[in-house]
C-alpha cells in the first residue's frame, strides 16, 4: 500500500466512521450491523441468481457501516489511485464499501483486485459511466479487496467517488432507485470538508439544501408538487455543461419579476414550456417507472442546456419554462445591491460579509441584485471553474443570501 495520507487515528477517518454508524443505528436502532431486510418483497425474480452482469434489481435496504481501518484503507487507496494517469487520461471511480450478497446481479470478478491505487487505476475505465460502482469487500484473508462491480447499492452504503485528482467525495444513497447520492464529506489532501447537518441554511433560505444534505423527509406520490428535487438535478445538470449558466426561479402566481428583466426575452416561449413539469410528476409518482425516469432526466438536461446561453434562464416554481437569454436589470426605484452574506454548508463555516463582485463576474452580481428586487424568487448560477452559487433573499437577516453549494453537488 502507498504512503498513508489519511492514519487510522486521525480526526477525519474517525469522523467518517462515526458518521456511517451513527446512521446505520438510526435506520436499524443501536449496535445494528446493517443488511436488513429487502427494500421490496419477494417478486419473480426475488431468488433469481447473481450472474447476470449489471442488474437492475433492488438491493437490500441497509449497508453495514465501516470499521475505522477500513475506513482508512478505502480512502487511502482511491486518494492515490486518482492521482494516478492511465495512458494519460486521470483516473475517475466510484468504490463503495459493499459485500456482494448487498448487492443484486453483480459483476463478480474471478480474481479480486488487490486494494493497491495502481491496480484500481487500470481497471478504473470499466466503470466511468455514471451509477457503476466497484465493490470492496473483506475476503477469507480479512484484507480488503476489490471483488467486482454493481449498479445497485443498499441505503448509507460507504461510497468513494473521485471528483479530480485528488480530491475525493464520500457519499451514501439516500432515497429509492434514481435519486442522488447525499454527500457526507469533500476530502482534498489535508483539507476536509463535513457536510453541515440538519439546518445547513442559518438564515432560514432554502428547502434546496435540504434535499442535498438527505434530511430525511415523508415520501408520498404527491412529492411532485414540490419541485426542490427537479431544481437539485437541474443544478447537476447546470454545473456538468461546464459553460456556466444563471436559472431564475420565479412564483408561478404572480408576473413582478419582469420588472427586473429586459423586454423582450430574446428568446421567450411563445407560451410557457411545461414539459419539465409534466415529465417530473409522472417520474416522481409511487408507480412510475424506468422510462418515466430516464425521461425527466433528458428533460432536465434540455433545460439546463439553456443556461448555457448567455443570458438568464427563467422558469417558474412550478418547473414551467417561460424563456432563457434573459438580461437583468434593475428594478427602477430599487438600490444597487452592495453586499450579500456568503455562506457555505459546511461544519466549521461562518457566514461572511461580501460584494457581489467577489464571487465571480457579471453573472454573479445581476443575480444577487435580482434576488434584492424580487425577494420571492432564487437565482442559481453555475461558475464554468464547477462553482455553484444559490442566491436567496433571508428575511431573518434582510439581505441577499448567497450559498456556495459546490460541495453538495459533486
């Protein structure tokens, strides 16, 4: 094994391990190992063997947590493989902490892989498309090691996933089949970043941050009609282009915000585009399914890929489309906006004071002033670096509030 960044017995592995435990016990109740019951009952292929490469079925409801030292293997050698060039290209993975019998229809290699970052690095490729993961495993030995690859994982399931060369995420699967993975930590070499729970929003903003820490919440068919999860996969989608982009979400119920853009759109719908919300309530009801999924998913892509337009784009809380290419202005009689308080979900962060201008170029400062002229809408902006800023009006501290989500969305 390479040099060891992170030793058992420093702070970050500690909390890591900690982390995972503490959920597994709030799932299945004090001292539970995990590998509880299915998240379904038995069905036609309930039994059916674990051959077939890649499955789809589901996977038991609760992962068991990580002892220490394997927290710190797993995150030691996925550190040093992302470090590592393959023909050169960086290596990207995801490797989750995952016995086969948790998972449904793996690939299960004949041979495992050795944990070593090298022998990682050149089988890395055959899963870098998204929602493949290696798993590792204690063998007869004790020593970990890398025994195949899944598409399904079970509930707070210990998940690595390199974001860049050096910089590591840790993660879990929060909600049923589709939803996104909830990140518990950004590791980059001496700096670790604890996401911020339960209330990662002091100043009372956004429901948004919620869905991305992994509050647990009631689940019922009718979840559709709060569209915060379309605006988190919009948000993933926005920041993947990699052009940058400003999505303006305004109330549905009301027209005021056009006081704050240009007239005309330069490029309006000629009536408002309501395939976004149409395609998420089918997705997000208790029957829907796979193709219902992969629909939305192409819908949020397309809206998305408005924003890489230069200029606005704005749709309304209930998901409808209205226009993209939009300028900002000023809303006559309103202030210039001089400062926004700048947050970030975070354990340890402070909020801080800041002008507009500090967060990035022209993108980011006609954003906070809109948010200053039309205190019910929320602006989020996608930096082309991989930033990502949600900005909110808080009435409990009166000001423009301006929250650096990077780390919840990589």
């Amino acid at each position: 094994m390479a040099k060891q960044v992170y030793r058992v017995d420093t702070p970050v592995i500690g909390k890591i391990h900690a982390y995972f435990e503490r959920h597994v016990d709030e799932y299945l109740g004090p001292g539970a190992s995990g590998g509880g019951e299915s998240e379904v009952g038995a069905g036609p292929d309930a039994n059916a063997g674990s051959g077939s490469a890649l499955g789809v079925q589901l996977a038991p409801a609760i992962a068991r947590a990580p002892t220490r030292e394997h927290v710190a293997a797993l995150v030691n050698a996925v550190f040093w493989a992302s470090l590592v060039q393959v023909e050169g290209r960086s290596t990207t993975l995801s490797l989750a902490y995952v016995s086969p019998d948790q998972t449904d229809r793996p690939f299960i290699f004949d041979d495992p892989i050795a944990l070593q970052p090298h022998a990682l690095a050149k089988v890395a490729p055959a899963a870098e498309r998204p929602g493949i993961h290696f798993g590792a495993w204690p063998g007869p030995d004790g020593q970990l090691a890398v025994w195949g690859m899944t598409r399904r994982l079970p509930l707070l399931c210990f998940v690595l996933e390199v974001a860049s060369p050096g910089v590591i995420v840790v993660k879990h699967r929060h909600g049923g089949a589709g939803s996104k993975f909830v990140n518990a930590a950004v590791l980059a070499g001496d700096e670790a970043k604890f996401i911020a729970g339960p209330d990662p929003s002091p100043l009372g903003c956004s429901s948004m941050l919620g869905k991305l820490v992994g509050h647990r919440e009631r689940q019922s068919g009718a979840d559709w009609l709060d569209p915060t999860n379309a605006f988190v996969r919009l948000s993933l989608s926005m920041r993947a282009h990699r052009r940058g982009g400003t999505l303006l979400v305004v109330p549905s119920t009301s027209e005021d915000w056009r006081s704050s853009i240009a007239a005309p759109i330069l490029y309006a719908a000629r009536d408002v585009f309501t395939d976004l919300r149409r395609r998420a309530r089918r997705a997000e009801l208790d029957h829907a399914t796979k193709r219902h999924r992969t629909s939305l998913a192409r819908s949020v892509d397309a809206v998305a890929g408005l924003t890489a337009v230069d200029g606005a784009t704005i749709i309304t809380d209930a998901l409808d489309v209205v226009g993209f290419g939009a300028k900002i202005i000023r809303r006559s009689g309103h202030p210039v906006v001089e400062s926004v308080l700048v947050s970030e979900p975070v354990e340890g962060n402070r909020a801080t004071r800041e002008t507009p201008s500090a967060l990035g170029g022209t993108r980011h400062l006609s954003a906070a002033q809109f948010v200053q002229d039309q205190r019910n809408a929320v602006a989020l902006v996608a930096s082309q670096d991989g930033r990502f800023t949600v900005f909110e009006w808080s009435e409990r501290g009166q000001v423009v509030h301006a929250q650096r989500i990077d780390a919840l969305l990589m």
